[in-house]
C-alpha cells in the first residue's frame, strides 16, 4: 500500500479517526492511576504550582509547539493534573482548557487555576483544539495501551493541528511508588520510559508526523533524561 493509498501512514493500523476498542485491562491500568493521582493530588499541587522543575529548554519546545498553532490557537491540555501548565499556555496567546483522568486533579486545577475550563476526561476520550499539550500525561500508559491513546489524541486534533509530548526518557518500567510512599502516600505507581525517537516511531504509525525532538540528559534536580516530541497532523 503506498503512503497516499493509507492516508499517509507507512503502517496501519490505526490511522483513521476511529477511537481503538479498550480492554478490561486498560480500564484497570487507568484505574490504578486515577486512584494514585487522587490519593497525592494535594501533595502533587503543593509541591509543583508552576514550572519549577522545567529547565528553559523545556519551556522553549512549549513556545516552538505554540509558535505552530493556527488562531486561536486552542490547546487542549491533555492530563492537566492540577492545572500547572495552563497560566504559561495562556501567557503564550492560547485559548487552555485541561482534562485529567484523576477528579483529585482537576478538583484542584478548577481550585488553583479556576479561570480555565477543566474536566475528568481520560486520554482515550478527548474533545477538538488546534494543539495538544501532553506534558508527563502518558508516562503512566503501558506500551501496548500507546497506540490507542496517540490515535486519539490524533483523532481529536485539528487537521493540521500539533501535538506536544513530555516524558522522561529511558528505556523499561520504573515502580515511582517509593518516592510517594516516603512521603506517606500508599499508592502504587509505575512509569513507563521511552525514548523521543520511538515516541516519534509510534506517533508516525497513527499518521503524526515529526516536527521537533528534543533529548536531554538529567538536569542536577532530576533522576531521569528527558524529551519532548513536537508532531503534526497532516491536513
Ligand atoms: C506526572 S502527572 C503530570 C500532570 C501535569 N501535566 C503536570 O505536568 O503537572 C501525570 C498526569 O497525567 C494524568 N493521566 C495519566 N494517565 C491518564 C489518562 N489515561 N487519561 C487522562 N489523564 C491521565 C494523571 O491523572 C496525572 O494528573
């Protein structure tokens, strides 16, 4: 099948606007999240109000992501957790509106930063804006659960729309339970790591194309590399 043949993917399966079928099991991971972000939503809020922990480069790929945006440029900030993100999105000339999995999180998004629009929504049922912002919202999706969110995350975007990724980068599964439970949050919680360039692979096979990577190595505040994807839905 050549490329235009598809509609610009090298591989199906996915690269249509049909939501991907979800299984008992993806309902249970999501589950799980959802009642670990509610269990730390305050100590989440408390401990990030802004964007403490971004260097300036990160904060650069959120501008270049913006810079792309069509007028009105309406972003969809796909797991806001507590809303931290969307002053910054709006100081940049955007329309922000959040949705989070966790009702913990978007009680304090709608409590802290109440003057954007917020809701429970998960990453597999979203509404339609000019960009997507997914900033550490997929680092709790397993591997085999990436292609049903990225076609979704594709299906609700503006043809000619962009789509950021955040994560951190690396290879396997990390339990992050620890570091939540030093501090008396009984949650489990892994993290899946990945790389920008295979981010980049799956978000191709859903009909995205890449516009910008970023790859860095951990700065003296954190454990982990991390990246950023920037990529295009084609109009
Ligand atoms: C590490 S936090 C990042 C939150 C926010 N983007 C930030 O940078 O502060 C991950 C967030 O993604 C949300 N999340 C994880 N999986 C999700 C899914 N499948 N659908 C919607 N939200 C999800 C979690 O509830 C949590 O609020």
């Amino acid at each position: 099948m050549t490329d235009s043949a598809n509609g610009g993917c090298n591989r199906p399966p996915v690269c249509d606007d049909r939501r991907m079928e979800r299984t008992d099991d993806d309902d249970a991971a999501d589950d799980a999240v959802r009642r670990a972000y509610d269990t730390v939503a305050d100590a989440y809020a408390d401990a990030f109000t802004s964007t403490e922990p971004e260097l300036p480069v990160d904060l650069a790929m959120i501008e270049h992501f913006v810079s792309l945006l069509a007028e009105p440029r309406d972003v969809l900030d796909a797991g806001c957790g507590a809303g931290r993100m969307m002053p910054l999105l709006a100081g940049l000339g955007c329309r922000v509106q959040g949705v989070d999995l966790s009702p913990g999180m978007i009680q304090r998004a709608q409590r802290d930063h109440g003057q954007f629009p917020s809701r429970v929504a998960a990453l597999t049922d979203l509404p339609l804006p000019d960009g997507v912002l997914s900033w550490y919202s997929t680092i709790h999706t397993p591997d085999g659960e990436l292609p049903g969110v990225l076609t979704e995350l594709r299906r609700v975007l503006r043809p000619g729309g962009h789509i950021l990724l955040a994560f951190q980068s690396g290879k396997g599964v990390t339990d992050v339970s620890p570091a939540y439970r030093d501090r008396g949050h009984d949650v489990t919680l892994r993290r899946h790591n990945r790389s920008a360039d295979r981010v980049a692979a799956e978000l191709r096979t859903v009909g995205m194309e890449k516009v910008a990577l970023l790859e860095r190595a951990a700065a003296s505040h954190e454990r982990t590399a991390q990246a950023v994807v920037i990529a295009l839905r084609p109009a």
